[in-house]
C-alpha cells in the first residue's frame, strides 16, 4: 500500500515507467493497494480515448464528419488491443537478449517469444501486482498513441486506410520507442537516461511527429485554408477533457495558452482553453513522477504559450493542414516537457529526480527527443507510402465535400 500511495502523490495517472521489472524468479507478493491504483489508472488511461478523445475529436471537426471521428477512435482502440495481445507487449516489453551497455537488436525491439501472452501465468507479479494488470495498463498507452494521429489527417482519409496505417505504426513505430525507453537496462534510450515518466517520448512526440508527416502526405483538406472550417460543437471538446504536479501544470498551461491567445487576438476562447489543458497535460506527461510544484508551473506555463504559437503562427505560415493541431500540441508539447523534465528534476531546483548536472541530462533528453523525431519520421512516411501503394489513402473531392459520416459509413452522426 505505501508504493500505491507514493504514486498518488507523485502526481500523476499515467504511470507506465514506474512498472519496468521483469516478473522475478521468486515473485513478491501481490499488494492490494498497488494493484487498485494500477486498475483505477488502467480505466482512467482508457477513458482518455474512449470517450475522452473520441468526444474531444469529435467536437472540433464539422458535423459532417462527426461519426468518421468517433468511430476511428473507437476502431483503434479495438484494433490494437488484439494486436497488443498477439504480439504488441512482447515487442515492446520482452526483454530477452538484453544487456545493459550492449547495442544489438534487442536494444530496440522486443522478440516474439512472448506473443499472444505465452508466459503468462496466474502467479505471473510486476512490482506487487498482476501482471496481467500491468499489460492491460500498458495497452490503453498503446491504444491512445495511433488514436491521437487521427486528429492530424480527419476529414480526408479513407478508413480502411487509417485502419492499416494505424496498425502498421503502432507495430513499427510504437513498439519499437516504447521497448527503447521502457522496457528496462538494455533498451537505447533507457540506457542513456532518458526520462520519461509518462509518455513525452513515447507517446506525444511520437505521435505528433507521425500527426505532421501524415498531414503533409495527404495534403490539405478541400478549400482549406480559404474556406472556415470551425469546431461544429465545443461541447464535446470540453467534455472529452491526474495530483499535484499534473493538476498544476495543466491548470498553468490552461493560463499560458490564454494569456497568449488573448494578448494576440483581443479574446480568450474555449477552444483555446481546452488546447491549454491538453498542452500542459502533454508536456507534464515525462516530468510528473520527477518534477515538483513550482516546476511543473513551469513547465505548463512554457508548453502553454509555446504550443499556442506553434498551433497558430507556424501552422500559419509553414501551411500544413495538421486538422486538429496534432503536432503542434503533442508534438510541441511533448518536446518543451521532455526537454525541461531535464532541468527540474534536479534537487536543485524543487525536483525529486536524482540529477545533479543539469545541462548533461537535458542533452539526454535532447538525444530522446531527436531520436524519435527523426526515427518516426522516416517510418511513418514508409508505411504511408507502402500502404498508398496497396490501397488509397485519402478519399475523393466528392466524399470529403459530403462528409466522411455519409460518404463512408452512410450514417449522419449530427442534425445539419
């Protein structure tokens, strides 16, 4: 129970880097308060796609591809939840073969030996509870990554599509970042230190690179930017929206991306608010289990107003069509929060980490960063290429001017 309440405290529900170690040969016993956190965590994660993100999604495309959105989400996250089963877990977190300090394949990717759960038993503990919870755990991680890049290419790719990309990326490019800064001594990144307590790395920057390659591969939506495509129901946004330092950061993000919106265009809005809240939700996602209060301040106002920017100006002027701002929140996000999670983990400055040299861990961290980008980068742009080649990714002028709602699934999810 003391460890179930030492993840309370540390702030945050995302709790992936705090389960690492590999079942031991002589397992500890289960711990019943552990092991409630980790299934109260487990629902929570999950919600945060199913309805959280569907609804949130949902709320900021127009009405007529309101059900194309939601039924996305809620086909990936069935999708990977078999895959995650079959032979997700054991890419990303079976360990065999690793050593660490000793680059070889296994460095970056899990084997097979573990697929569809092989090993595991009844008996089967991590860290004082099942493991059967922590891979449930670790799923919903898995289910929301693909499911966050819908948000950079809605309203114009075609479904079956989306459906192989999305199963093609989280194979090729989750898997594999999750296994290098997860799973343990061994994995690349871990091996350097990076840290990333909740999914900076992993998760954000991850797929907010993937949001941009993919928007740039399919290109603009029709009559985008000439023509006014705003949020049919901000309703839904605010609805789809863990303590301390979480709270904290996205209640100072929340204020960051505000202050800056109204500063720059006379008024706050709700859009802007809630794009705050997930912003510093982001950022504060690799710092939450090291960072303290005043830090985590830090680092929700910094993501706030960078990311605002970033949404806004240089979307403006690069002229990439990232629908719902993908990239320039979770990618943004995730960066500025990876980057300052070097900085206030540190004693030093109020953090609970272990850093004493602060500048050596934030070009850890930059090595992390930069490894990611430029490995989803490439990836990403591979498989959207392989699987343009086998079917067609993006729909037809007349579908997208329809709404995907009618033009694919022949169902109308809102009253025009």
């Amino acid at each position: 129970m003391v460890r179930a309440l030492r993840l309370l405290v540390s702030g945050s529900l995302l709790l992936p880097a705090l389960a690492l170690a590999s079942p031991a040969a002589a397992p500890p016993p289960i711990d019943s308060g552990d092991t409630a956190w980790m299934l109260t965590a487990t629902a929570l994660v999950l919600f945060m796609t199913v309805p959280g993100l569907a609804l949130f999604y949902g709320g900021m495309v127009r009405a007529k591809n309101l059900l194309s959105v939601l039924l996305q989400c809620f086909a990936i996250t069935g999708a990977i939840s078999v895959a995650w089963v079959v032979y997700g877990y054991s890419l990303a977190f079976d360990a065999t073969g690793m050593e660490a300090g000793t680059l070889k394949l296994a460095s970056f990717i899990g084997t097979l030996d573990n697929a569809f759960l092989a090993r595991l038993t009844k008996e089967s503990v991590i860290a004082e509870f099942p493991e059967s919870v922590f891979i449930t755990f670790q799923m919903t991680f898995a289910i929301i990554t693909p499911a966050l890049i819908v948000g950079a290419f809605a309203e114009r790719m075609r479904f079956s599509a989306m459906l192989l990309f999305s199963l093609l990326w989280f194979t090729f490019v989750y898997a594999p970042i999750a296994h290098m800064v997860w799973a343990g001594a061994g994995g690349l990144m871990w091996d350097w230190g990076v840290l990333d307590f909740a999914g900076g790395t992993v998760v954000h920057i991850n797929a907010g690179v993937a949001g941009l390659v993919a928007a740039l591969v399919l290109g603009k939506r029709r009559g985008y930017p000439n023509t006014p495509m705003p949020p049919h129901n901000l309703g839904y946004t605010l609805v789809g929206m863990a303590m301390l330092v979480t709270q904290v950061a996205t209640a100072a993000a929340a204020l960051g991306w505000m202050a800056a919106e109204w500063i720059t265009h006379g008024k706050p809005s709700a859009l802007g608010i809630a794009s705050g809240v997930v912003a510093g939700l982001v950022a504060i996602t690799p710092a939450a289990g090291t960072a303290g209060p005043a830090g985590a301040i830090a680092i929700g106002l910094s993501a706030g107003v960078v990311c605002f920017f970033c949404a806004t100006t240089l979307k403006r002027r690069l002229g990439y069509d990232d629908s719902l701002d993908v990239f320039g929140v979770h990618a943004v996000g995730g960066i500025v929060g990876a980057l300052l999670t070097g900085v206030f983990a540190a004693p030093a400055l109020g953090g609970f980490g272990t850093v004493e040299d602060i500048p050596a861990q934030v070009w850890v961290q930059a090595k992390g960063v930069g490894f990611t980008i430029l490995y989803t980068t490439v990836v990403t742009f591979v498989l959207l290429k392989l699987v343009g080649l086998a079917i067609r990714l993006r729909v037809d002028e007349e579908q997208e001017a329809e709404g995907l709602d009618l033009a694919l699934h022949n169902e109308r999810g809102y009253n025009l």
